[in-house]
C-alpha cells in the first residue's frame, strides 16, 4: 500500500496521499510534515458520509470522489472500495493528471488489498 502511494506521491503537484477507513481511521499514510493525518481522515471520513447520506436522499449513485479547493491547495477525497483515498495538491495542479493518477492508484490498492 505505501508503494502506491509513494508512486502516486511522485505525481507532479502531489503534496501527499493516504488511505483512511470509512471511520475516518489512518490506514497508510504519506502525507507532507505540514499535514495532520488524523485531522485530514476525520475530514475525509465526515464529509463523504455527509456527501453519500444527500446523495442516498436524492437516490443518486454511490459517491466516487469529492475535490475541494483550498486557498493553500487541492484535496481529494475518492472511495478507493476498502477505504477513502486522499491526495493534497498544489494549488495550481493538472486536475485531469491528478484524477487519472488516482484512478491507477485505486486499481493497484484494489490488487494489493
């Protein structure tokens, strides 16, 4: 799992990726010193299971991925199946790199796990 992200970490604009449980507990993570682990994974965990509870009442599809812009830079929240996947970014990023990145990343994990 740290290979993934290490290798998704190396993707230009990345500032940090990590792995955290639905319950917003750290897995695996790779994350800048500037970044607090369990702080970022209970924000994760809260607003995709907010995000999905407005979706469940608009009978929409699952949630796949939630992207905030900062003022500092980008976060990324995608289901990754055992967990949700963070990634930090720059503030001026490739958004289409980053997704396409992700998306390798959740196919090795879905492999590793």
């Amino acid at each position: 799992m740290y290979d993934v992200l290490d290798g998704l970490n190396k993707t230009t604009g990345v500032t940090g990726s990590m792995v955290v449980g639905n319950d917003g507990i750290v897995i695996a993570a790779n994350l800048d010193e500037s970044f607090e682990g369990e702080a970022i994974g209970a924000l994760a965990a809260s607003i995709t299971t907010n995000i999905q509870k407005s979706l469940d009442r608009l009978e929409s599809t699952p949630l796949k991925q939630v992207t905030i812009e900062a003022e500092e830079g980008k976060l990324f929240f995608t289901d990754a199946g055992l967990g949700i996947l963070v990634v930090t970014t720059e503030k001026q990023v490739n958004i289409g790199l980053i997704r396409l990145e992700i998306k390798n990343a959740i196919s090795k994990l879905k492999i590793a796990g």
